[in-house]
C-alpha cells in the first residue's frame, strides 16, 4: 500500500510541476463517470478481492480475478468512438505510424550501385596496399 500511495503522490507531483493537474483530473473523472466507465470493473475487483479472505474460496477468487484482468486486455473495445482494449489500442497506434514504401526494382539498384563502388574501393585497396594483399 505505501507504494501505491508513493506512486500516486509521484503523478500528482509531476502533474502539478508541468501544469497538466486539470487534465490530469478530468481525464481520472472520465474513467469514473459517463458512459463505458471504469467503475463497473473497479466494483468486480474489489467484489472478488473480498471474496478471496474467505479461505475455501480463495482459489475461486484467484481464478476469477486472474478471468477480470484477461478480459480487461481482451477486450474488443468500442470501435465507434475512445475505450478500446489493449490489443485494439495497440494495433491502432501502430497503424498510425509512418510506413516508407518503396519499388523493389530502385531498391535492387541501389544495391548494385553500392556493391559497385565496395568491389570497386576494395580492388583499389588491395592493388595499391601491400599490406592489404599480404605482401608484409
């Protein structure tokens, strides 16, 4: 719990030397309220956390929590609008970068033109270099 509390203390630290403490709030606000929000998962967490100090079923309790939090990262997400799961989120910030497609026919010239000049320095070097033919 200390850790916790450290952790919490850190991000309203840092929130409050940038100035973002109002996005900060407001973003925390929409994962509690509104349509979609967090609290419903919040509730079964702590349901089943609760049911776990019962000693007969803390098996249940450990399998069911261990069921919440795959469905959390599972989760297909609202493809309509923000509240996604991981794999979704995921798979849209990685389609949001930058991709540099290219003719398969420049990148084969390039690559002979620099094969060119290597094969070109290097005959260069050993018809000029002695010790580079091993004549040292």
């Amino acid at each position: 719990m200390p850790f916790a509390l450290l952790l919490v203390g850190l991000v309203l630290l840092i929130s409050g030397v940038k100035n973002t403490q109002d996005t900060l709030f407001s973003t925390v606000k929409g994962d509690f309220t509104g349509t979609d929000n967090f609290i419903y998962w919040f509730v079964a967490i702590i349901i089943i956390g609760a049911v776990g100090y019962i000693p007969k079923l803390k098996p249940v309790s450990t399998a069911f929590l261990a069921l919440v939090i795959v469905v959390l990262f599972l989760k297909k997400g609202n493809s309509t609008g923000l509240g996604g799961g991981f794999f979704a989120q995921a798979t849209a910030a990685l389609g949001s970068t930058a991709t540099v497609t290219t003719n398969p026919s420049d990148q084969l010239a390039t690559l002979k033109s620099q094969q060119t000049d290597l094969l070109g320095q290097l005959s260069q070097n050993l018809s000029t270099d002695p010790v580079a033919i091993g004549l040292q």
